[in-house]
C-alpha cells in the first residue's frame, strides 16, 4: 500500500505519529494509500525548518523571488498532466476540471509573479521640515495554509504563491482526503529552484491543526473549509493573536428572471449544480425562478438536460461528472435527500441507488432534483455539497432577494436576466460577496479577490490579488529625518509635531 509521509525540508519523509488515514479511489471505493497523520513534534520540526529558510527567503529582492514563481509555473504547467491524474484518481472530478483546478491556481501563481510592482512601497518626499516619510510591506514570517479536499491545486496555490512571493515561509496542511497534489507541488517548488524549507506540506488532522493554532512561530493562519471549522480556526487564531482570515461553506442562489434567456441559464445551471459532483464553494445548488410561468419554462429545458448528463469515472473523457469524495460523503448526501422528503419537497429526479456499471464499489451519485423547496426547511438552510439542485419558487424580485440576503451563507450568488437596471440593483442590494450576471461561478480572477459574507468567511481579508498580499504582509511606516551635523530643530520636544 502506498505511503504518504510530509514534504519538510525539501524533501519527503515518513510519518512518525504512528497514526494515518485512508485515501480511496473513488471510482472502485478502494483503498489505494495511507496518508500519516502528523503529531506536534513532527509540526514543531517542520516549523523549525520554516523559520530558518525564511531568515533567508525574506533577505531576497524581489524580482529573484518572483523568478522562482515564474519557474515553477513553468514546471507545473510542464506537469499538469501527470498532476491531473493524480488530482482525479483521488478527488473524483473529470480530468478536464482537474486541469481547471491546476489552471485557477497558476492564475493566483501569476499574479503572485508581480510582486516586484505589487509590494513596492510608498514614498512622501517633504512631509514634514526635512521630513520624508515611507511605508513598506513586509512579511509575516512563517504562516500556515489550512485547505479543502475539493480544490487540492488551486487552494492551495492561492495560499502559498501570495505567502511565498511577500517573502513569507509556509506550513501547508492540505485535506488529509487528497494529499498527493499538495505534495508534488511542493515537490515541484524545490525542483523550481524554491529554497528547501520554505514550503512545508505537513498532513494531518485536527491534530496538526491545533498545533499550528498553538504554535508561536506560525503568525497568520489562512483556511479554507467548512463553516464551523473555519469558524473554530478563526477563533483559536485569534485568540492566539495571529492573523487570521478563514473561508466557509456556502449555498448559492442562482435567480432567474423571467426575461432571461432560458437556454443559457439551464446551461449554466446544469453545469454549476453538477460538475463535480456539485462539491463545489462556488456551485449553484439553488434556482430560484421568478414570477408566473418562469418555474415551468425552466423545467421543461433543465428536466431533459438533467436526463442527458454522464455520469463516468473520473478518467471518462464522456462523462460530465465523476463520483463523490467519499462513502461517508455519499451516506452524508444521500441523507440530505431522505430528509428533503420528510420535509415535504417535491423529488422529480431521484439521484440515490445510482450504479456504475463495472464501478459498483464507486462513489457515484445520479442528479437530483427538488421542487417546491422553502426557505424554513433545514436542507435548504444547510449545504449539502452534493448532485442535488433545490428549485425555490419566488414570485417576485423581492421575494427572490430575500432569499439569499437572509441566508446563514453569502458566499456566491448569480442572476439571469436581460434587464441591465435589475442586474444592477441586485448586485447592489444582495447580501453575498461574489456575484455573478448570466455568469454562473463568479470566481473572481487572480487580480481581484475571493471572499464571501456572513457565515462563508471569518475575518475581514480576502483571498489573493492584493487583499491576498496585504495579508501575507504588515505595513512598516518610517520617518526619517537627516539634518547638518550643526543643525537644531526648532520644534519643542514637548509637544506632539504638527507640520
Ligand atoms: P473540512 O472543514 O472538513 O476540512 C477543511 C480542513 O480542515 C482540512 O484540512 C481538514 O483536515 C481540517 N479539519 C477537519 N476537521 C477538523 C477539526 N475538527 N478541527 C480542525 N481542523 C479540521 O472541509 P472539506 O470537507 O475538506 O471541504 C468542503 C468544505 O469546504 C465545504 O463546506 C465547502 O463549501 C468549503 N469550501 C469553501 C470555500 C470557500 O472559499 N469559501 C472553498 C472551497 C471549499
């Protein structure tokens, strides 16, 4: 069985902890690795190795560092293949959405390149009587990246390409459901001409993540997960005194006008609520069609397209999508549906039972699909993170707003209409970070920065661009001021200087 250790100090080495985790194959449901989970002194020794190559990394201009990311982009893209395959066989997803993954992180490495320009400082000449003034960014130290099972590329990348690029060192401490990306990334780093040290995937659970809460010389922890874990992160981060900003879970709306135009927005939907397996931040798990009419025009279009979706294995290059992460995850969904029952909705199409022919053992799921959800039932308030799109009803745009601005989650949200002022007034009025006009997954590009509202994010930064550098960095204001040798100021010392 194959092993998984930790990547510290540039290289791999085994678990000592004596305690591991499966990883499955989710296209037969068989074990293919054990991945170890790190105790608090393999943590201490991988934060040791951080702290001394980034004493160092922080003392190289910039324009070296961004020509290590640079290198290394050149040597992921070099690899995606071999990293698509790796990333499907242990996630699920296609390995077209596998390459997606890689691509949306490399974007973030891209921007990261830019970091000579982006943490230039600035610079006030005369401020005061001989008086200059400069401000400059700088790094934190050695800060923690806490991610997902469902994007192993690309969150990642987000994380450590702005952390690194600042001048920062990192602890990755990836999903312990997908680990072997996260590795060969870091793997890649090193191979790039990245300082050993620098990069340090330490796997693991609860465990290696409170000891990077506890840990002195970790000054700033960036996670990505569920709510209540982001959540709990957040706190004993805080608490702690690092920095901390600490993205959730989400259940995003997608709104449909009656002016829409129905053949793009089923598209569009199709593609949200299911592609990969719907374990997507950022899917569309709701509809909401608006006013008299809309809901039976959505559904004469979106029942025949759920009836064409192929469902395969992760290396079909047919299929739309591959099974789920896991069987827990699967008993987890399939439970959502049972209980969607009870609670009253309509079932039109019923995902549960579905085989793979061949792939019995997978973790394959079928659509479903839900009518006539409310917003008082619990699986509409919860995420259920899974094939399943609940159609809520709304008959009018304010019914409809109030939906997701009510909502415990406000991560993303998407409207379709050809009404460029009601566009413009949802966008204004809705409660959600990341909003999207007849554009499904508004995850915004690198330059920008992803973050939701309300239960989808703790803490008051987003996820790079520059809110991503301004995270990974602390602003060092200076004052100087050079007088002749013989020179007195006039100022009085015991007054605060006003100029
Ligand atoms: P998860 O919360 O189970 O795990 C996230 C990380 O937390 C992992 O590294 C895991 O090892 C660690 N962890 C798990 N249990 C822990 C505990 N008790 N104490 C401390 N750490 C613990 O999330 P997941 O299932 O891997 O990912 C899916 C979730 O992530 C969904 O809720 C999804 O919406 C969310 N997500 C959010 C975003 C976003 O940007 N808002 C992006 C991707 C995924």
């Amino acid at each position: 069985m194959k092993q998984i250790g930790h990547f510290i100090d540039g290289v791999n080495v085994t678990g000592t902890s004596g305690r591991t985790a499966d990883i499955f194959n989710p296209n037969t449901g068989e074990v293919q690795a054990q991945v170890s989970l790190a105790s608090v002194s393999e943590m201490d020794g991988a934060v040791a190795s951080a702290v001394k190559a980034q004493a160092e990394w922080a003392r190289v201009n910039p324009q070296k560092r961004s020509r290590v990311l640079f290198a290394f982009k050149a040597l992921v893209e070099k690899h995606m293949d071999e990293l698509a395959q790796v990333l499907s066989s242990e996630h699920g997803k296609i390995l077209a959405d596998s390459r997606g993954d890689v691509i949306r992180g490399l974007d973030v490495i891209e921007f990261a390149c830019g970091v000579p320009q982006n943490q230039k400082g600035d610079f006030t000449m005369g401020a005061g009587p001989g008086i200059d003034v400069y401000s400059i960014r700088k790094p934190l130290g050695v800060v923690a990246a806490i991610t997902p099972f469902n994007f192993p590329a690309m969150i990642p990348m987000w994380m450590f390409g702005m952390a690194i690029s600042t001048g920062n060192a990192v602890i990755l401490k990836p999903s312990e459901k997908d680990p072997s990306v996260p590795m060969r990334l870091a793997e890649l780093f090193v191979i790039a001409g990245g300082p050993k040290g620098l990069l340090n995937v330490v796997n693991g659970d609860k465990e290696a993540v409170d000891a990077i809460l506890a840990h002195d010389d970790i000054k700033a922890v960036s996670f990505v997960g569920s709510s209540d874990i982001a959540h709990y992160v957040y706190i004993e981060a805080a608490k702690a005194g690092k920095r901390a900003q600490c993205m959730g879970g989400a259940k995003n709306h997608g709104i449909i006008l009656p002016d829409a135009n129905m053949d793009q927005a089923v598209q569009d939907v199709l593609g949200a609520a299911f592609g990969s397996a719907g374990e997507r931040c950022m899917a569309l798990p709701v509809v909401v069609p608006v006013g008299e009419g809309t809901a039976e025009r959505f559904l004469e279009k979106m029942l025949p397209a759920i009836d064409s979706l192929r469902i395969g294995t992760s290396t079909d290059p047919d299929a739309d999508y591959g099974p789920v992460v896991t069987a827990a995850h699967k008993a987890r969904v399939e439970g959502y549906i049972d209980l969607a029952l009870k609670e009253g909705a309509d079932l039109l199409v019923d995902g549960r039972g579905f085989e793979l022919q061949g792939h019995e053992g997978g973790f394959f799921m079928g659509p479903t699909l839900f009518d006539n959800v409310t917003a008082d039932m619990t699986t509409y308030k919860e995420e259920i993170f899974g094939p399943v799109l609940q159609i809520v009803r709304a008959a009018t745009f304010e019914q409809a707003l109030k939906l997701p601005n009510e909502h415990q989650y406000g991560n993303g949200v998407a409207i379709y209409t050809a009404n460029g002022r009601a566009a413009r007034e949802f966008a204004d009025r809705v409660e959600v970070g990341m909003v999207g006009i007849n554009v499904p997954i508004p995850v915004p590009v690198s330059y920008h920065s992803f973050g939701g509202w309300k239960r989808s994010a703790f803490g008051d930064i987003n996820q790079y661009g520059m809110e991503g550098l301004r995270f990974y960095t602390k602003t060092n204001t200076v004052t100087p001021r050079w007088l002749e040798s013989d020179e007195l100021s006039e100022d009085s010392a015991f007054v605060i200087p006003t100029f």
